[in-house]
C-alpha cells in the first residue's frame, strides 16, 4: 500500500488513529472527518506528500508540534472541532 495517494475513512467511527499511518509514504490526502476521533499520530507527520487533511467534525483539540514540516499541506480542515484557541 506503499503507493496509496487518497484514503477516505470519514465516518467510520474511528477513535484512534494507528502510528502505522506515517508508513504510507506517498500519501497525499486524507479523510478523516465525522469520527470521534481525539487526537494525530506523531507519525502522520511521515506522510511529507500530504496535501489535503480533513479533520472536520472530530473531537481533535491539539496537532502535533511536528506537523509544521508538512510543507505539501495545503488544506487543513478543522471546521468543527473543539480546538484549543492557541493552535
């Protein structure tokens, strides 16, 4: 699955996310939105072909410090979500 671009996983009631997802590489983007979700693996900040992260209506207060290398991250989607006002 090394070759994966674009997974959809919105609305699976997924609750945590598994580290695993930094091993795709070449993922550039990601849905996640409408999961209970909590928290962003460290890890995911791996996927350094990341353009699109859609986090919409989870329960993700904070993103890991690490993120900001994402440098291919052009759509952060957090509409929704009950993060901390520092962020």
């Amino acid at each position: 699955m090394n070759n994966l671009i674009r997974l959809d996983l919105s609305y699976n009631n997924i609750v945590k996310l598994s580290g695993l997802i930094g091993d795709l590489t070449n993922l550039q983007q990601l849905w996640l939105n409408d999961n209970p979700i909590r928290e962003v693996p460290v890890e995911l900040s791996n996927c350094h072909k990341m353009r699109e992260l859609d986090l919409k209506n989870t329960f993700v207060i904070t993103l890991p410090r690490e993120m900001a290398n994402m440098a291919s991250l052009l759509v952060l989607n957090l509409d929704g979500c009950p993060t901390k006002q520092s962020l």
